[in-house]
C-alpha cells in the first residue's frame, strides 16, 4: 500500500453564515485503521465527514484521499459511504435488494446490461454482509439493520479502501446493532479502512481502534485504550447523559 | 370500413404507442422521486408555447417544445436555488402556464383549436409530426437506457449518488429536459390536461403488481400500450376526445391491477 496516509486532513476550517463549524482541524488516517470520530451533536461530526467526501469545499485547510484533494473524481472513487437517516425509507418504488447494491456501480452500462463480472461483484458484497440468497427480495420488506447492511454492500460495490459510516445505526434494534457491528469488525480485519462517526463515546470505544473527539476542534485524538474517565467529558459533550453512559 | 384504413387512425396509433413507450420510461423517475406533478406542470407551461406559437405564427408544436424545456430549467433552477419547496414551484408553473396560454390565444382569435391541445385530437396529428416524433422518441429513449441506473440511483438517493461522484445536477436536469420534451410532443395525442397521467398512472399499476424496478419498466409500458390502443379506438367509436379515453383507459387497468394484486393479497391469507 502506499505511504502516504489514506486521508490527511490540514488546518480544516469551514465557516458557514459567519459560524466556525470546523476550527483548524488536522489528522491522517491510515490503511486498515478503524477510527471512530465523536462528538456532541451540532460538534461539526457531518460536516467533516462531508469534507472528507469531497462534498464540502473547505473555507482554509485541504483534506486529500492518497494525496489528492478530497472532491477529485479519483478520489470519491477510493470511498463508500453510509449515510446517517437512510434516505431510501421515503423510496417507495419497486425495488430488490440486488438493485439497490447495483446502483452504487459507479460507470453502468444500458438498462439492465451490466456485465457479469459487475453483478457478480453485486452478489459478491451481499454475501459479504450476510445477505445472500436475498438478491431477488423486495427492499422495502427489510427491517432497519437488514436495509443498512445493504447499504454497506452498495458502499462496497465499487471496491473502496475506505468506508464512512454517519450515526449508521439511529433507527436499528440492538441485537441487529450487535451483528453489524460485528460485520464492521470482519470488514476492517480483511483490510477496509472503516471510519465510524456517531455521538456516542460508549458505544464506539468498543468498537474501534483508534478516537478522535470533535467539537469544533480536535479535543482528543488517542488510542480507544488510552480513554480515561479522568477527561472532562461533561465539558466537551455539554451532556452529562453521554458522560454517565460512558462511565458504565 | 376498418378504423386502420384511415391515415389519421394510423398516425395516431403510431404516435401513441412511441408516447406510450417514453411516457413510462420517464415516469418511473418522476414517481419514484415523488415529483409526479412535474409532468402536468411541464405540459401547463407546453400550453403557453402553443399560445406563443400562434402569436409568432410559427409551430404551436415548437412553441410548446421550447417553452416545455425552458419550464424544465426554471424549475430545477428555483428548487435548487431558493427555499421554495418542490409542490409551490410546480404549482406556480402550472397555474402560470396556463394563464399564459388562454390569455395568448384569446389574443390571438380563435385561428386554431385550442381545445384540441387541452384533451387531444387524432385528426390533428400529421404525417411529419409522427415523423418528428419518432426521431426524438428515439434519442429519448437512448438518453434514458444510457443513463438508467443513474437516475435510478439518483430516485434512490441523491445523498448516496453524489457521494459515488455522479453529477446529480446534471442528471436531475437531464431528467426534467427530457421530460418537457416527451410532454411538448405529446400534446396533440394526450393533450396538456392529461399527459401527467400518462407518465403516472402505468407506474403506478407496475407498483401495485411488480417487486423489481427493472420488471416495473416493462409492465408500465405494456399497460400505458394497452391503454392508448384501447383508447384510440374507444375514441374513435364513441367520438370522445382521444387524451379522454386513453386515460380512463389507464384508470380502467389500475382498478383492474388493484383488484388482481387484492385478490392475490386475499387468497394467500
């Protein structure tokens, strides 16, 4: 793998109607890091996310995927991406599950021609997420979590080294919550990047490798192992809620 | 004497059918991006083109084209651009359209039918208007194969489709563009009034029967087929408006699907 850092992130500072949402942030994650970015709500989490997808121009400070900047074509195509509240729950179209997979290929060809080897590669990631067999299933038939893993299989398609996931469990029940987490972890070992943003400091520090913590700035960007209740986390997460679940 | 003798039953059924194989193409998109009224919209300010058409005295059919797409444009541009929420800028197309139209054609005299571009006429239809037709049929239904499993992905999510780097404004004016034109051209066959439903109502009965968008495509266009022959005939024989009978005949195969997909439904319980 290359050198370079999968993604670098320098002196980020986005201002949006005269707000500072992002105050000179910086870090690199590297290849196989399983990194978890937290913060309170309104902290800036998706506004960082969206730089590092290429869909937010910074105001000062550059975020570049393998060296290039993050909005170069070459770029997006390094990455997949879950998004927060799933969109797909307003589609009420006719649609199967190996549908919703195939339309994260990026360059298609006619209706209904994609190649072999792409719906291969279709079937492949389903059977990646645990969801084989299901390819000719209806989508809206799917609970939270099922539909969510299917997401991750249409991230997944165009062969990414690195996934974002934003808040990706909100409307999921905790036992689908467990699997997927799993899934995250299987993913990661085989060598995906996987960058999990969420609120939720408890939750992620079991999960991951590595926090960053946002609220404007870094606050903390440490080893989950190097996470002490000695922080003022009431401060940095203005909720005495996240605190008293984290000190579980 | 066979309805088929007649040049003009031939032009219309071969005008319809090339409608009857866009209309649903493109409406599946519309539907599935909950945009359904864009394509009355689109064909409210197609009238005002007549309207102009007349004034200038060239083409209403050209008129009603370039005006279709400039109202494509406009709405995209006010939906991306200004805070106004999807439904008041169809409504302000469509009510202003509209507007437009009567007040230019009672400017103008009563030199063309305008009736006819409101609810359709078979007998309206000529040999280079079928021709024309065809020609731009063709490049829409190309356009729309080149690009289906991006607009599918864009009715899916436009969040997840900008994120693989497709350029979501371009396809979403793609889309409103090829609309405006499918609803210019239809306005002779369907009328301005009653084209929407030809591009809504056949993806709707492939809703109610199908599981997959692919199967969708083709049930919606065998239905939106089956309505529009159904429907020129039944126009014919019964002297009504040809847009008419062909949407109560598209209404007729929706009821006729809900009550096949609630019988299924029943008798698997």
């Amino acid at each position: 793998m290359a050198s370079a850092p999968l993604i670098q992130v320098k002196d980020l500072s986005i201002v949006r109607d005269g707000n500072s949402i992002l105050d000179r942030v910086s870090f690199t994650i590297k290849d196989g890091e399983y990194v978890g970015i937290v913060g309170p709500n309104g902290g800036g989490k998706t506004t960082l996310l969206l730089s590092m997808l290429g869909l937010l121009k910074p105001t000062r400070g550059e975020v570049k995927v393998y060296g290039k900047p993050a909005d170069d074509p070459k770029s997006r195509e390094s990455i997949g991406y879950v998004p927060q509240t799933f969109l797909g729950q307003k589609f009420t179209f006719p649609i199967t599950i190996e549908e919703v997979v195939a339309t994260g290929v990026v360059r298609p060809g006619f209706w209904g021609t994609l190649s072999k080897r792409e719906w291969k590669r279709v079937h492949e990631k389903l059977d990646l997420v645990g969801m084989k067999g299901t390819e000719k299933e209806s989508f809206h038939k799917l609970s939270g979590g099922e539909r969510q893993r299917v997401i991750i299989a249409r991230a997944l398609v165009g062969n990414p080294d690195i996934l974002f996931l934003d808040e990706p469990l909100s409307a999921v029940d905790q036992p689908s919550q467990a699997t997927f987490y799993k899934l995250l972890s299987q993913l990661n070992k085989k060598g995906l990047t996987v960058v999990l943003v969420t609120h939720d400091l408890e939750m992620v520090a079991k999960q991951v490798s590595r926090v960053l913590c946002l609220n404007q700035s870094i606050y903390m960007n440490c080893k989950t192992s190097e996470l002490s209740e000695a922080h003022n986390w009431s401060e940095f997460f203005g909720d005495a809620k996240a605190v008293h679940h984290h000190s579980h | 004497m066979s309805i088929f003798e007649y040049s003009f039953m031939v032009r219309a059924l071969l005008a319809g059918s090339l409608i009857a194989v866009v209309a649903p193409l493109l409406g599946i998109f519309v539907v599935a991006r909950n945009t359904s009224l864009i394509a009355d919209t689109l064909a409210h300010a197609a009238l005002a083109g007549v309207g102009i058409g007349v004034i200038l005295g060239i083409s209403p059919t050209w008129g009603a084209v370039a005006v279709a797409l400039l109202a494509a444009l406009g709405v995209e541009y006010l939906m991306k651009n200004h805070r106004f929420s999807a439904d008041a800028v169809l409504a302000l197309f469509l009510s202003g359209g509209l507007a437009l139209a009567v007040a230019l054609v009672r400017v103008k005299g009563a030199s063309i039918n305008f009736e006819n571009y409101l609810f359709g006429s078979l007998i309206t239809v000529t040999a280079n208007e079928v021709w024309i037709l065809l020609l731009t049929s063709l490049a829409m239904i190309g356009l729309i194969l080149a690009y289906w499993w991006s607009f599918l992905s864009l009715s899916f999510s436009e969040e997840l489709t900008s994120t693989r780097g497709l350029n979501t404004k371009m396809l979403k004016n793609l889309l409103a563009v090829l609309t405006g034109l499918m609803v210019s051209q239809s306005l002779k066959i369907v009328g301005g009034l009653l084209i929407g439903a030809m591009m809504v109502i056949p993806v709707l009965i492939a809703i109610t029967l199908c599981k997959s968008a692919r199967s969708s495509v083709l049930v919606s266009i065998i239905f939106a087929l089956l309505s529009v022959w159904s429907g020129l005939i039944i126009s014919y024989y019964l002297n009504i408006p040809s847009g008419s009978a062909i949407v109560l005949m598209n209404v007729f195969w929706f009821a006729a699907a809900l009550l096949v997909k609630g019988f299924g439904t029943f008798k698997n319980s």
